[in-house]
C-alpha cells in the first residue's frame, strides 16, 4: 500500500479535507499518516495485526487508517455510537483486534491494548498476513442475526481506484464501518477530490455542510433523502453547488424519486450498488428520474437467475471469520436481490427476494405498495411487509409513519380506498398500523419491508 501514501504526498498543498477537525490539505494528511506510523510502531504495532478504530470520519482517523494501511495491518472501523459498546467489544474479540483506538473528538484519542483472545487466530487473517496485505474487516448490522465479519483486502479493494478527471467536493455522509463510506472516502482522495466530513448526519447538517463548503457530490440512502426532502431543510440553504447524488444500500422509491428530481433539476441522480461481500460495483442510470441502471463492468460479472441478481468480483471479500463462505465453487455470490431486466439489458432492483409477499400464490412487491402509500397524503415513510395468514399464506401488512397525527379509523379507511384505487385487491393492505417509532436505522436504512 505504498502507493496511497504516495498519492496524497504527491498532491501536496491541494485541499484534501474539510469539516469535523477543520481543513487539511493532502500534504499535510500524509504527515499526519508518517506521524501515526511512528506511533504505531512506538506500540509495537506489526503488519498482520488487528487494529480497531473508533471515530467519525476525521483527518486524523482518515491518517490513522493510512498508515495501519500503509504497515500492513487490518483496520477494523467503528462508528462511536454504534453498535453500543457491549456490542462492539464482542466484534473487537472475532476480530482478533490487538489495539483500540477511540476518539472522542476529531483531536483526541487514547490507546488501550486487548487482552489475547483464547480462540485461535482464523486462518483468513493468518493467510493475509503470510501473503503480506493489509485488510479491513467489516461488520453485518447483524439485525437478522448474529453480525458477519467480513474481511477484505484492502490492495484488492482500493487497487482498481483512479485519478479522476475532474475531483470533486464529496460529502462523507456514511461512516468508515460502512463498504460505502469506505468506498466514498478512499475514491474521492484517490481522485484529488475534497472530503467534506460532518458527524451529525441530519438533514439540517447536511443542508448547512453542502451549503458552507461548497459540496459537489452527495452520497446518500433513499430513506435520508426523503427526509431532507420533507424536512425544508433544502429550502434554508443554498445547494446550487450540488451537481451530483449518488443512492443505494436500499431500494428507491419512485415517488421519492421524482420529488427528488422537481426540487433539484439542476442535479444528476445516480443509483449505486454494492455490498460489503463485493465491494461497490460500476453502475450507470439510463436517467436521472429512472429506477434501471447498468451494473457491472471492469471486472464485474452480473448474472441474473430466476430473476435474483448474482455477481462475481475481482474486489470480493476473502470470507467470514466467523460464517461459512457464501460464494460458489466459481466464486459467485446469489445477492438475494429480486431485479426485473429489461429488453435493453439494464436492471432495476426491487428489493430482496425474501420481502416479497405470497399472496394466495400473486406475488406482491413491497415497494409497488410503499410507492401508493407514500403518494396518499400525510404519510412520510411506510414499511410493507407480509403477516402469515391461515386461508391465503400471507396478508399485505402496512406500517406507516404520518407527518400529522390522524384518527386512527379516519387513516385505515381513507389508506385503505386509496390504495383500492390504484392497487389490485390483493395487493391492498388488510392491516395498516401507525409507527410510534423511526421506521430507519442508525445508518438511514428502512428497517425491514423492502429494504
């Protein structure tokens, strides 16, 4: 990984970063890197070791993943507050983290040193320290379950990575334990770009960093940018820098979409799509008001069976420490993302294969129904998703988020004709219930449904 830390040597006075602990140029990141080294090694830090990192983006934890990067260790990122600490202690110990390294400013930090773990180390991390590579390991969100540690080489991941044409100021909106923020990060510095950090990921926050420093590039979920947009947050600020929004981690709606594109004509929007198994593959939307893209390329291979998207790619992760492989003998991973293809060969993703609904033997798309539901009026987010039923398999269950609180038999029957009227009968929510809580996650993901 001499070559990062090359690059940023090499870009010298040009501003690299921008926001949470001020503004250093690329120079100034690679001395703070050469300073982590010599830290690091004063810790007695080696190549193959785990280390874990715990901070919002910064220029000093950005420095500090340089240099674990540039040593040949595996960086294992945190976000400060999730998952909570408990939580994260028993992901430190699969990871086999020798040191932790926690922020609790973009300045500040102290050092603690793990305990041996009494299992044995896992064979993935021993082969990549034999073969000399540094690695990052990354965290499921484990909502389904116990979290998967999944591990990647960090030479294979960054390595297809180029100079852009034209660097652009990117907001860093997703954290360092996400495949997006660490694909956002490393492509924009990569690319002489400017990284924009701001810790406080609401809409008002976002608004004010695109506003202040002059943001190009906003990476974001569907779920975030529907609540900027009802939020007004836009309406206070000026966004006129704003040329491009990228989207992914979770379907789009299409009426989030086209609400999205009123009030910004002046932006491109362009779809995404990766995962922490895969890495973030290329892709390119037929149109700014679109839902189908182009997926793959460079390497990237996308094959569609029985209507679920399958990939094989050259930036896939080594394996699980702690879960079987999910790749098949020729390397290729079932995404369990149900897609429509159309003649033109582009994709469109309608979410995983396991939301869709059985109803008595019709298949029903969650998102065709959270699409109605979000055009009936005083609703500002909605999750589908399917309640067993003992005569058809499964019922359309809805749960909504208002903007306005509503009568609760008023809000079933209006809900309920609406979506009579643009819906066939079993498609129509038999249960529609209120959320008395966010219906998205930490990382603005909707928590189950279609996401």
């Amino acid at each position: 990984m001499d070559w990062l830390l090359s690059q940023l040597q090499g870009r010298s006075d040009t501003e690299a970063m921008v926001g949470y602990g001020g503004s250093v140029t690329y120079g100034e990141l690679a001395a703070r890197a050469g300073g982590w080294l010599t830290e690091l090694n004063g810790l007695g830090v080696t190549a193959g070791e785990s280390v874990a990192i715990v901070g919002n983006a910064s220029p000093h934890t950005v420095a500090l993943f340089v240099a674990l990067a540039e040593l040949g260790a595996v960086v294992v990122p945190f976000a400060p507050a999730d998952p909570p600490k408990d939580q994260r202690e028993r992901r430190i110990a699969t990871a086999h983290a020798t040191r932790v390294i926690e922020f609790s400013g973009p300045d500040e930090w102290t050092v603690r040193t793990v305990p041996a773990a009494d299992a044995p180390r896992p064979r993935l991390l021993t082969e990549l320290a034999q073969r000399g590579e540094a690695g990052l390991l990354l965290f499921s969100s484990g909502t389904t379950g116990e979290s998967k540690a999944a591990l990647l080489s960090l030479p294979r991941l960054l390595g297809d990575f180029r100079a852009s044409s034209r660097p652009r100021r990117t907001l860093q909106f997703m954290a360092l334990d996400h495949i997006g923020g660490v694909n956002t990060l490393f492509r924009t510095l990569i690319g002489g770009g400017t990284v924009v950090t701001e810790p406080q990921r609401t809409p008002k926050h976002a608004c004010e960093a695109i506003d202040r420093h002059g943001v190009q590039v906003l990476p974001t979920t569907p779920t975030f940018l529907n609540m900027l947009l009802l939020s007004g947050a836009h309406e206070d600020h000026d966004l006129s820098s704003l040329e491009l929004i990228t989207y992914g981690t979770e379907p789009m709606r299409e009426v989030t979409l086209a609400h999205a594109a009123e009030v910004f004509p002046q932006v491109r929007f362009k779809q995404t799509y990766g995962l922490t198994e895969t890495g973030i593959l290329p892709t390119r939307s037929i149109a700014s008001d679109s839902l189908r893209m182009d997926v793959g390329g460079r390497g990237f291979g996308t094959r569609v069976r029985d209507g679920v998207l399958w990939i094989k790619s050259p930036s896939a992760m080594l394996g699980y420490l702690n879960a079987p492989s999910p790749f098949d003998e020729d390397g290729w991973l079932n995404t369990g993302d149900a897609v429509e293809v159309a003649e033109d060969g582009t994709l469109r993703v309608l979410g995983r294969l396991s939301a869709l609904i059985n109803v008595g033997g019709e298949k029903v798309s969650p998102a065709e129904v959270e699409n109605v539901l979000l055009r009936a009026g005083n609703v500002s987010d909605v999750i589908v998703t399917g309640r067993p039923n003992a005569v058809t398999g499964h019922i359309v269950m809805a749960t909504v988020e208002l903007i306005e609180p509503e009568e609760r038999r008023a809000l079933n029957k209006r809900l309920r004709q609406f979506c009579t009227a643009h819906l066939p009968p079993h498609k129509v929510p038999a249960v529609i219930a209120v959320a008395d809580t966010p219906l998205h996650g930490e990382r603005f993901k909707r928590m189950g449904g279609a996401a």
